[in-house]
C-alpha cells in the first residue's frame, strides 16, 4: 500500500498540537491557516478518523489523534534523518560531529584520539559536550548529539564497552578520617564533607549521590573536586587514573573503608543513530575503540 499522506500535511500536524492551535502553527509553518487547517482534514478524511476534538473553545487531541501524532513524530524524525544522512554522504565526512563525552573518560584519551581523527579529516570540526551521568543520556535522547560515551545506556540506545573507570575514595593525608585507627563505615563518613560532582542532566537523580551526609560541596568538574580534596576540604571518590601523582606522593591517601572504597564506573560508546552514521562519525567511533583497547591492555 503507497502512501496517500505527504510529509508537509503530517509536519501540519506536529505544528498544530505543538504549537497550541492552527493559527500558531499556520505563522511557525509560514503557510495560511487554511491551508493547515485543510492538510490536518485531508488526514482525517483520508484515514476515516478524526485527529481533533474541541473541549470548550480548544481543540484537543482525540485518542487516535494521540496515536497519529506520535508516529508523525517519528515518521518525519526518520525522514529528516535520511535527508541528513544522504546530505553527508553525497559532501564526503561530516562538516561537524559533536561528542558528549562523560567527565570520567581520561581526557588524555579523548584529546588522542580527536587528534589522529583530525589527521585524517581535518576538515571536520569536533564540538565535545563534557557531562556528567544523566547529561549524557540527555544528549543522546534529545537527537543533539551524533556520538556519546556514557555510563549508562538510555533506553532504545545500543552501545560497546569502551572501559570501566576506577573510583577510590580518598582523602588529604593530614584529613580526620586517616586518623581514626581503623577501618572506616559510612556512618564514620557523616560527620565530615563529601564533595561531589553535580550530574549535568536537567532531570538530576537525587539517588546518584553516593552517601547522604549533611555536609557536601556540590562542584561542576572532577578537577575543582581533585582540587577540594587536595586542600583537605573533604573526601570523594575520584577516578585513580586523575590522581596517580597526588596517590604516588602521599598528598592524597585512599580512605580506609571496610567496604565501598573503590567503585568501578562502565562507559559506553553509543552512536546516536547507528543506521545513519556518516563515514566520519564511523571513523571516530574506530579510533576511540582501538586507543581505549590499547589503554585497558596496559
């Protein structure tokens, strides 16, 4: 069965129920609002249904006008992919990819393998999007990225293992906590401050938070938290691979608890679209996969 309905009369719509009315949508469509109002009832008519009901003096979505907007959604979101991914292929390697990539993936790593990228195609632009937990998921469910490294995988999204990230909990040397005489619990950690890192999603899940303690410092960056804990403003579970030198010297030593002192943190690489994905979006997804290969060998 060929389909009768164009994408312009679905895209009418999309506008109509997102924009609040046909007078709304006719301006952001910069069409007449008779000729939305006719694509919305063509639909209608041709599928036998109706898409609208008026409540008072308000048109709201009927059940099956529910229905049909949903998979609108998706049929233009799918069609505008298919031009993008045509776009890209018929230009060669993408113009720009963006990247979100999880605070906790070594940056040394990151900056290696955006360099041999940029070797190989240094017409592509790169935008990396640091963020933390449920930042990354966010910018893969919002379509704002092309390529993401996350340690979590958001639901209808696929991804590889790239590695696993080592948390320690520590402390400065001269801190309280190093004094106590024996191993530690999490009751002996309330009476101090834990410094954390905020998630950067907009939908912050309280339960990400490690230990609930009154006193905590809530930072942006991982290096301001190595920075706190460096100057003996708290203890926090920082990646090892940051803070090799601080462990190495003894400025920083690892809390001694009876349990929960190291934590392993899984990061994903995860395609935004992998049916999609231009040639440049496949070559950095190659590149972060063989140097991250390379460093779990070490």
């Amino acid at each position: 069965m060929n389909p009768h309905i164009t994408l312009e009369q679905w895209r009418a719509l999309i506008e109509v129920v997102e924009a609040g009315g046909y007078a709304q949508a006719a301006e952001k469509l910069c069409k007449s609002q008779s000729a939305v109002s006719y694509a919305v009832q063509k639909i209608e008519s041709m599928l036998g249904v109706k898409a609208f009901g008026i409540q008072g003096r308000k048109a709201v979505l009927t059940p099956t006008g529910q229905m049909l907007y949903r998979r609108a959604l998706a049929l233009v979101d799918e069609a505008s992919a298919l031009e993008q991914a045509a776009h890209n292929l018929s230009a060669g390697w993408e113009p720009v990819i963006t990247l979100a990539a999880e605070i906790l993936f070594p940056t040394d790593l990151l900056l290696n393998s955006l360099a041999r990228f940029g070797q190989e195609s240094p017409g592509t632009r790169i935008e990396v999007i640091e963020s933390v937990l449920g930042g990354t998921s966010e910018a893969l469910t919002g379509g704002g990225v092309d390529l993401a490294i996350s340690p979590q995988l958001p639901p209808g999204f696929m991804g590889n293992m790239l590695m696993r990230i080592r948390l320690l909990a520590v402390a400065h040397a001269d801190h309280p906590l190093h004094h106590q005489g024996r191993e530690l619990s999490y009751r002996d950690l309330r009476a101090y401050r834990h410094v954390v890192v905020r998630d950067s999603g907009p939908k912050r899940d309280q339960r990400a938070v490690s230990v609930e303690i009154d006193q905590r410092w809530t930072v942006t960056q991982v290096a301001t938290s190595i920075r706190a804990i460096c100057m003996g403003h708290g203890f926090a579970w920082l990646p090892e691979e940051d803070i090799r030198e601080e462990l190495r010297s003894g400025l920083l030593k690892p809390l001694p608890l009876r349990e929960g002192g190291s934590r392993e943190a899984p990061l994903y690489l995860i395609q935004a679209n992998p049916d999609f994905a231009g040639p440049g979006v496949k070559r950095l997804t190659e590149i972060l996969k063989e140097l991250a290969a390379c460093r779990n060998n070490w």
